[in-house]
C-alpha cells in the first residue's frame, strides 16, 4: 500500500489569509478527517496536548499515513536546516453502537486495542494503558489482536512494546502472585485503619482471584481477593454476596 502524501495546504485552511492557525492536534484531525471524507468532530487525537501549535514550515507540510490501519498520522517538513517528522495516534469516534465505524468509501473500521505508552516486558495492564482504535477490516493482522481492553487488564506484558502497538492474547498472561502453601499477608480495613494477620494460601492466585487461606494458629479458613501487591484482602464481598472480615474469622 502506497503512502498517502499531501501538502497541508491541499487540505486545510491554514495557508496564508487563515484567521488563526490550528493546533498540531486540530491539524491532524482535520488531515484524517479530509482523507475519509468524514465530517469534521469525526476524529480524535490523542496522547497530545492541545496546546501545541503547529507552526511554519517554509517547505510546507507534509501529511500522510505512515501505516496501512491509518490510526496514526504522520507530519513531515523537509525545509532545511531543520527537516522535522511528527506522529499523531488518532481515534475514529463511532457515530452509532457497532463496532465498525466508517471511513473511505467501500471500507470500514473494526477495532483493535492498542497500548497508551510505551511499556516493557512484565509490565500490569491497566485501564490507562489501554484503548480502541479502529483500523480496517481488511487489515490481515486483525485476526490476531484483540476488540475489547477488558481481556488484558490485569495481566503481565510478555514482550516490550511501543504507544500505538496492537495487542494479542499472546502478548500478555495472568500473573501469579500468591503461592500454594507460602505465608501471605492478609488485611481487613475499617474506618481509619487496617488490621493485617499472617496467614497461609491454601492455592496459587493471581490478581483480583479468590483464593482459601487458613489460620495457622487456630486452623480456621476464610477466602480472601488477592490484591495487586500481593496482599489478600479479607474484607472484601466474597462471592457468596456476605463480607468477610478478619476479626470474625480469623481469631
């Protein structure tokens, strides 16, 4: 797939005689917009302060999309001494439910989770790691990524990865926190405090799990949710709909 390349002025109204100059964010909105003959407010930056205008580029910018899912857009300005390059993600927005949204005639959009920021292997995902973006339907990759952020948070990045990167099941798996048999660090909180206990899991957990843990001292059990840190919270609501806490429990 050829490279769409456009000088700014072929598309929007920032030449010489515009009433005020757009931001990098509102100018690259405005390319993607053009470009799937979308109406304007159809597009999206993100990860980009608004604030940051565009400037001049004696040469005139250059506007295109450097990959084929057109989720980033790319502004180039070759004038010399100072030739400079610019990546904008953008975001399609949806206009109805589905989970395809429109773009050029003939071609529509399915969507991808993609990562916020650049992270390295073992990183937790988290719900600001994460977004939807759409790319084509006829993209050969789609198959292998993922739609919806919901499966990955809370797993652990198997491979480094970059802001922009679609993301697989492949590329993340559970993390397993708590041991089978290993002392753990159980805690029930109440207002102004908490009151934590030594305890022992009773089976392997990983994050937002629940799991048994047994009292060593007086052999009682009670189930817990494995937190992030690797503590177990007591005095959460236990599947059984009823909490449980330490002081009823534990002793």
């Amino acid at each position: 797939m050829k490279k769409q390349l456009i000088s700014l002025c072929a598309v929007l109204p920032l030449c010489a005689g515009a009433a005020e100059p757009l931001s990098l964010a509102d100018a690259a909105e405005r390319f993607a917009e053009r470009s799937a003959s979308l109406p304007q407010g159809s597009v999206r930056a993100q990860s980009i302060d608004r604030q940051i205008p565009l400037g001049n580029c004696a040469s005139g910018w250059m506007w295109s999309f450097p990959y084929e899912a057109r989720t980033t857009v790319q502004v180039a300005c070759t004038a010399s001494p100072t030739p400079s390059r610019r990546l904008i993600a953008v975001r399609y927005l949806s206009t109805d439910s589905r989970s395809e949204t429109p773009t050029s005639a003939g071609v529509s959009n399915k969507n991808v989770v993609v990562v916020t920021r650049d992270l390295p292997v073992g990183s937790i995902l988290g719900a600001n790691d994460l977004e939807v973006v759409p790319v084509s339907s006829k993209d050969r990759a789609f198959a292998s990524t993922l739609s919806e952020p919901g499966a990955l948070l809370g797993l652990a990045l198997t491979r480094s990865v970059r802001e922009g990167e679609r993301l697989g099941r492949a590329d993340a798996r559970p993390v397993q926190i708590i041991k089978r048999n290993a002392p753990v660090t159980a805690w029930t909180s109440f207002p102004g405090g908490r009151v934590m206990a030594k305890l022992v899991a009773l089976q392997n957990g990983k994050a937002d799990e629940w799991i048994d843990l047994e009292n060593p001292q007086s052999g009682r059990r009670l189930r817990g949710l494995v937190q992030a840190d690797g503590t177990v919270r007591i005095n959460a609501v236990a599947p059984s709909g009823n909490p449980q806490t330490l002081a009823s429990r534990v002793d």
